[in-house]
C-alpha cells in the first residue's frame, strides 16, 4: 500500500554529515478504520527514513474501498520536504472520530544551524474531514526551541463518545533527566487545543516515561498507559551526562538503561476527560531485551520500550501486550495481562507461539500490537524469526494471535494465523538497529482485523514497504 518516495530528490533536512537517508523506505506504521465508513481506512507512516531520527515526511495511504485501492497522501506544511518549517518528522499517528473526522499527529524536529544536534521539536496536529484525501494546516500545540527539552513519542485519540474531544499525549524530556507525561486536548472538534501540561511527572523519583497511549472506556474513562523506566534518561552509556539530543542517540539511551534498571508499565485515568488524573498503577514489571538478527547479531530496533494498549468497546475491558526477555530461553516473547478497571491486572500470560530457541536465536518474537473486535475477539500481532535458515539474511515474518473475550486469560485459547513474510530484515533501513518501526498499525472493523505492517524486499531505491491485510480470526 506504499512504494517509492513521493519526494524523490529532496535534499531538505540533511542534519549532520554522517547523516544517511533511506530513500523509499517507510517505517512505523499506524492505522484508523473509519466507524462512519469500513470502507474508508487510513495508514499512516514515516516516508524516507533517516539513520538518525525522523524521515522526510510521514505519508498517508488512504483507501474508500475497503483496501483494494490506494493512495499517498503527503502530510502537508510540516516537514521542509512538504512545504513546512521543520527538518525531519517522526511518529506518525492517526485516529478517527465518531462522525467520521479523522486527526493525525506527528513529531517534527530541526537541526542546530552547525547540524550538531536537534535543538528543536514539536507536536503538531492536522484534521481531515475527507476520509483523508485532504488535510488541514498543521496546528502546533507544543514547541519547543531548547534542545534540553525534547518532546517524543506522541500519540492522538478521538473520543468514541464525543465528535468534539481529542486527547493528545507524549513524554517530554527535561534537563533534569526525567521524561513527564504532557497532555492537551481539544473541546471543540481541532478548532483550538489547550495550552499542554503535566499530568504525571515522576522526575524527582528518578523516573522516566515514554510509549503513552490513550483509549477510553465506555463510561468515558480515559487510560493512559506508558512505560516507565528508572535512571537518569539522559545519561550515556557509561554515566556521563550525553551532550547530544540526537532522536535516536536518546533512544538508545532509554533502551540501554531498560535493560540494566528497574522497568514497569503503568497506567493512570481520568474520569473528567482530562481535567484531573488519578496517581499511577502498575500493569506488570518489564524485562525488555535487545532483539537481535539471530545468524549475524546484529541489533534490531524494536518495541522494546513501548507496549501497546486497547479497549473492548462493549465491555469496557483493558488489555496491555508487550515483548518480556523473562519467560523463554529466546530472550523475547510477547505477554498480555488485562483489567476490568485499570486498577488491578491479571497475572500476565505468554500469547506469542514463536517456538522456544537458544538466547537471540531464532524464537525471539518482538513488536506487539494489540486491538480489541466489536465482536470481543482479542488481537495480537508481533514479528519473529521462527522461518529463519542458515542462508544469508535473517526471514522474518508478521503473525496474530486471537482469543474469544471469554477465554482471552488462559494462554491454551490463543489462536494463531500467518499474515505477512517470510522478508529478510537485513534489507531494512538502520536507525540504532534494522528498523521496520517502534509499533505496527492493528484496527478492526466490526468482527475482522485490519493490520499495517513493514516488509523489506529487493528493489533499489524502495527495499521497505507497508503491507495491508484484513484478518478474519
């Protein structure tokens, strides 16, 4: 559902001269089914990436047919290579709203005028009231010019219950080392947003956040899930405070110090829609682990740090997947736990049926999407290399598993299905690693699975693809 780049030859954003772009390749995919329309489906992604952090744009594929046909659409007045004033943009997401408006936000950065590091970023948001086919100037709701301050890792909501509210979230990194959880929201339907603040800012305990994502219950709770690790975020690796702000240098920090410290996911919610918000409770202990090519060891850039969220839309119940180094000889699996009330989760369960390998060899399974059906069929989509021969390259492939509500706690009634590959990952584009992205896209539309994932295939100048497949559990 993608291909070559829309920009072709653009020279916008060069940043440092070590600095290497990918031209045609898409990464980190996220994706909105129209409720109005199931026919008419957003992907959402991050067009020519670069080594360093961010792309030349992030690029929609939009379809009205339910996915027989396809087309780009370039995210306008954001990015230098799409008429905007910043150097790269990152983290594509979008979500749609119950009359059928659709809302996109992205994270756009710019380089210091000697390209030594990023000094600036920011979160903008765009509204479509077309399906898609058109988007809206971007309105900038943060921005910030001091490059101590770094905002990542931003997602949006629609509110299921009201076509007026939209939630925005992400971290926002501090020269204190912490990384609080800032919020804005609009009232009126993308007309204005409110001036973002802190909803929960761990820094004086020697926290950080990073990975957060809003769903809303029936009721109009609204849950944000994140993750949150200890140390001082921006420290390097061997202590010493790191000078440098480089996206994905930060990234690997937080990475670095998931795997050495104490690491959980928490959630906190809101019964105001985001007036005020409860203290923080803990989903489950993480033990994220390093992905690695299992023939070359080679790393791979994966959803270490960031677990994913969903809600069943009928029931109200929350469920939470993540990659967990703690219960194979692997080194990753994919684990789910769910709650009623986003108080107290269950025990968490192995879902992932990637056959059990030695360490970093070819049962890692990594990069978990979860998403919840109208019908209740819990979803959970992930990579792994179960495929792999001794060949050169590493084949990867995309699979779901799926359970019935009823039975989604016992780890026997989770059902698997191929989706996508087998796909050599050594073709990806390297940033910190292979990088197909930090998330996958996972909908629904009323009973079936809609999902967006990265392949990597042979072809010069677009070897990184987006693929679409609707899924019948």
């Amino acid at each position: 559902m993608s291909g070559k780049s829309p920009t072709p030859g653009t020279t916008a954003g060069q940043g440092p001269a070590s600095s290497v772009n990918y031209p045609g390749a898409e990464v980190e995919p996220w994706i909105a089914v129209n409720p109005q329309d199931h026919g008419n489906i957003i992907g959402f992604y991050q067009q020519d990436r670069w080594n360093n952090g961010g792309a030349h744009t992030l690029t929609f594929s939009v379809t009205h047919d339910h996915g027989r046909h396809w087309k780009q659409v370039v995210l306008p007045g954001v990015s230098k290579a799409a008429g905007g004033p910043y150097d790269r943009v990152s983290d594509p997401g979008v979500s749609f709203a119950p009359n059928g408006d659709a809302y996109a936000i992205s994270l756009p950065i710019s380089w210091a005028p000697d390209n030594s590091d990023t000094t600036t970023s920011a979160i903008g948001v765009s509204k479509s009231t077309d399906g898609g086919d058109t988007w809206s100037k971007p309105i900038f709701i943060q921005q910030d010019t001091d490059g101590n301050y770094f905002n990542d890792k931003e997602l949006i909501t629609a509110d299921p219950t009201s076509s007026k509210r939209v939630y925005a979230v992400w971290d926002r990194s501090n020269p204190q080392g912490g990384q609080p959880i800032f919020f804005s929201r609009t009232t009126d339907g993308g007309r204005t947003w409110e001036k973002p603040h802190a909803i929960y800012d761990p820094t004086a305990d020697g926290t950080w956040t990073i990975a957060n994502q809003i769903v809303v219950q029936p009721d109009g709770t609204l849950v944000d899930m994140f993750f949150e690790g200890s140390g001082d975020s921006d420290e390097g690796p061997d202590g010493i405070a790191a000078g440098s702000h480089d996206p994905d240098a930060r990234r690997a920090r937080l990475s670095r110090l998931a795997e050495t410290e104490p690491s959980r996911i928490r959630v906190i919610r809101s019964t105001d829609h985001g007036k005020t918000w409860s203290k923080p409770s803990t989903v489950a202990d993480v033990d994220p682990s390093e992905i690695v090519d299992p023939d070359q060891h080679q790393p791979l850039r994966t959803g270490d740090v960031v677990p994913d969220i969903a809600v069943d839309h009928k029931t109200g119940r929350l469920y939470v997947a993540w990659q967990d180094a703690s219960v194979t000889e692997s080194g990753s699996a994919i684990l789910l736990s769910s709650s009623a009330n986003g108080r107290t989760w269950t025990e968490p369960i192995k879902v992932s049926k990637t056959p059990d390998s030695a360490a970093q060899g070819n049962g890692q399974a990594f990069t978990p999407v979860v998403d919840v059906a109208d019908d209740g069929t819990v979803g959970v989509t992930y990579y792994d290399f179960r495929r792999n021969t001794p060949a050169p390259g590493a084949l990867t492939d995309f699979w779901i598993v799926t359970s019935p509500r009823r039975a989604a706690g016992d780890p026997r009634a989770w059902h698997e299905q191929h989706v996508g590959g087998s796909f050599d990952v050594t073709l990806a584009a390297v940033a910190r690693g292979y990088f197909l992205g930090d998330y996958t896209g996972l909908d629904h539309a009323g009973g079936t699975f809609t999902a967006l994932f990265t392949q990597t295939h042979p072809i010069p100048d677009n070897q990184q693809d987006e693929y679409f497949a609707t899924i019948h559990p």
